[in-house]
C-alpha cells in the first residue's frame, strides 16, 4: 500500500469518530436540559365562561294557520250546446265565436224556421175548426136540453146524460184540449229555432257555421260561466279538521290564489271553501276539496284572470289556533324540543305541536308567556348549559 493510500484512509476514520464524538455531545446536552428544566403545575381549577347566545321572547296568542296546497282550475258551469230540432243555420250571432263573451237569452244561432211556421199554422187552423166543434155541439146540447124538458120524461142519470148529448160534448173538448196542446208543440218546435245562450258565459268553442245542418243533438258549442269558477285543492289528510267549510252557520275558510311564476308576487285571486269532496284524488291520494272564486274572469276588477285548467298556488286559512306560540320552525329543534334560556342557563323542554304550516310551529304546551327561547345553534347542548346574550353579563 502506498503512502498516499494510507494518509485517506486515516482521514476517512478520524472523520467517522469526530461525527461520532459530535453525535453523543449533543444527546449528552440534550438529556440534560430535559431533565434540568422546571414541570409546569397545571390548575386544579379551569374558568369556562358562559355560551354567547340569541334569544326572544314568546306569548301565547291566536293564530289563522295558513295550508299551502296546489290545486286545478275548473269551470263552475260548462255547458255544450245543442239544437233540440232539426235545420238549417240561417244565421249566426256576431259576438258567436271563441272567446266572446254572451250573456243569457241572447240568440246564438238561428235555424231556417220555414217548416215549423207552417206546422204551427197548420195546427192553429185544426184548433180553430175544433173550437167551431165545440160551438156547434153546445148549441144542440142546448136544443136537446129544451126538448127534454117539453117531453116531461123522468130518465135514469145514464140515460138522461145520453139524450143531452153529454158524451159528445166531452169528446170535442178532449179533441179540443188535443187541439191546444199541438198549437203549443208546434210553437215551442219553431221557438227553438233561435238557440240562446242559457248563462252569462264565455265561448271556448264554436263548431257550426251558416249553412250547416244541424241534426237534434248535434253539438254546435262549448260555453263555460263567466259568473265563478272552481278551483279543485288536494289537501293533506290530517289537515281537513283545520278547514272550516261554512256548515252549521259558521263561516267558510277563506283561500288566496296565487300563479307563481305568471302573476306578480303582490297578485292574487280570492275564494271560500265550499266543501269537502268525498273522494281522494287518484294520483296524489290527498283529500280534494272545492274552493269557489267569483268573477274569475276579472271583467269587474284590476286582478289577474283565472285560466281553466291551470295548476295555481292555494293558500287557504285555517281555523283560528288559540292560546299557543307561534315558532319558526327553524328554532323547532330535533324530536320536537325547544332550547329555552331560563336564569342564565339551558332549558331543554318537549314542545307538544298542534299544527304545522311552510313557516311555523304552533305549539300548544312546552312554551309560556316570557319564555325567552334560543335561536342559536350551540356547539354544546346539555340541560344546564350556562348562557348569556350580548347585553347581558357573564
């Protein structure tokens, strides 16, 4: 081995040992300072301070609960229009097309009145010649009465009855009465020509035109009253007892419709509950009932007119919920419980709901007058729980 080969490999091993040395120093010092420095003591004692919280406070009072349901727009009144005899369409009315607006008796359409004129003339004329009838044969009842009278005969009631023409003074007044009653047929046949609206109402649609044959029973028209309309709601089951519909002279609830979406939010129509309808709606199998609104067509106001079959927001008031708290349903906490801050600590009451709407829980019992219920969320919830608000101290 060479010199040079010597001298590194002496340097490689006192570099290893220098390391070495450096390494345990320091653990040395280490342990030492570790084992020198002075424990800190921890309190026996920790200050917790009082949870910063929100709060109001409540009273009793009597609250109108609003139900929010959906519900379809119908026509109170709908009718489709009929002829009741055969003809011709002679004529129509201007205002006879989709969309006007008719008002009752007013003359739709005219059939070709022609046959019936004459039928009814043709039975007039019968009615005169049995009134003629009539005349002739109480004019020898008469002569017969005067004859049986000069003879000085003493005949049973039949036989009499017979001598004095009786029965055939009974047949011309029957003929007679046959004879009327075909002048009033024929009459009423040529009145209906002229078909009239039977309702104030709308036109949806018109299905005759001059010229058209019309056969007894053909439709001509779809009319619907303009006078009120319906609007069918589905409602939750255990919600109807909250519903008063105006029987046993109470009033009728009162419901607010709304077209979110369409109308403006400020934008509403007015109706009553009428009554329940006894059949639960198919699809939703909610309990259905009928809520009437006037003038939905809103020809006499400012408001915005209902649409047939249009699907609105209904808002219909319950009856009134009294001596209860009316709380936010966000301040309703789980299983039903309220937070209550009561002599600066927390109160964890069972809050029994009688009813419950989009905003708010009426509760009947939990609650009382002054009770100053948290709003805020708390990170640690346990009865006894120290509280404080912002104005008050710790």
């Amino acid at each position: 081995m060479t010199e040079k080969k010597r001298t590194v490999k002496k340097g490689v091993v006192l570099t290893i040992i220098a390391c070495l040395l450096i390494v345990a120093i320091t653990g040395g010092i280490v342990w030492y300072i570790n084992n020198s420095e002075p424990v800190a003591q921890r309190e026996t004692a920790t200050k917790r301070n009082p949870m910063l919280v929100e709060a109001f406070t409540v009273s009793r009072q009597t609250y109108h609960p609003q139900i929010k349901v959906l519900g379809r727009v119908e026509a109170a009144r709908e009718v489709m229009l009929r002829p009741r005899i055969t003809g011709e369409v002679i004529r129509i009315a201007d205002n006879f097309e989709p969309g006007a607006m008719v008002q009752a008796g007013d003359v739709l359409v005219t059939l070709d009145p022609a046959d019936f004129e004459i039928a009814l003339a043709e039975r007039q004329s019968e009615l005169q010649q049995v009134e003629a009838d009539l005349a002739i044969e109480k004019g020898q009842q008469q002569v017969a009465r005067q004859e049986f009278a000069l003879t000085g005969q003493k005949l049973e009631s039949s036989q009499r009855a017979l001598v004095l023409r009786e029965p055939q003074l009974k047949t011309v007044r029957a003929r007679l009465e046959a004879a009327r009653a075909a002048v009033a047929q024929a009459q009423l046949e040529l009145d209906r020509t002229s078909i009239k609206a039977p309702f104030d109402a709308q036109v949806v649609e018109r299905m005759v035109n001059l010229g058209s044959q019309v056969e007894r029973g053909n439709v001509m028209a779809q009319l619907i009253g303009i006078s009120k309309y319906w609007v069918i709601a589905t409602v939750p089951l255990n919600q109807l007892k909250w519903i008063s519909f105006g029987q046993d002279d109470t009033e009728p609830s009162r419901a607010t419709i709304k077209k979110r979406g369409i109308w403006e939010d400020e934008q509403a129509r007015h109706g009553v509950v009428q009554r329940f309808i006894g059949t639960l709606d198919e699809q939703t199998r909610l309990a259905r009932v009928l809520i009437t609104v006037e003038d939905p067509l809103a020809l006499n106001s400012d408001s915005p007119p209902l649409v047939l079959d249009a699907i609105v927001q209904t808002i219909i008031e319950g009856r009134p919920l009294e001596n209860v708290v009316r709380l936010d349903r966000d301040f309703l906490r789980p299983n039903d419980t309220v937070w209550v801050m009561q002599d600066g600590k927390l109160s964890i009451r069972k809050a029994k709901v009688v009813f419950r709407d989009a905003n708010y829980a009426y509760i009947e019992k939990g609650l009382e007058d002054g009770d100053n219920v948290v709003v805020t969320s708390l990170s640690r919830v346990r009865e006894g729980a120290e509280l404080r608000t912002a104005g008050g101290s710790e």
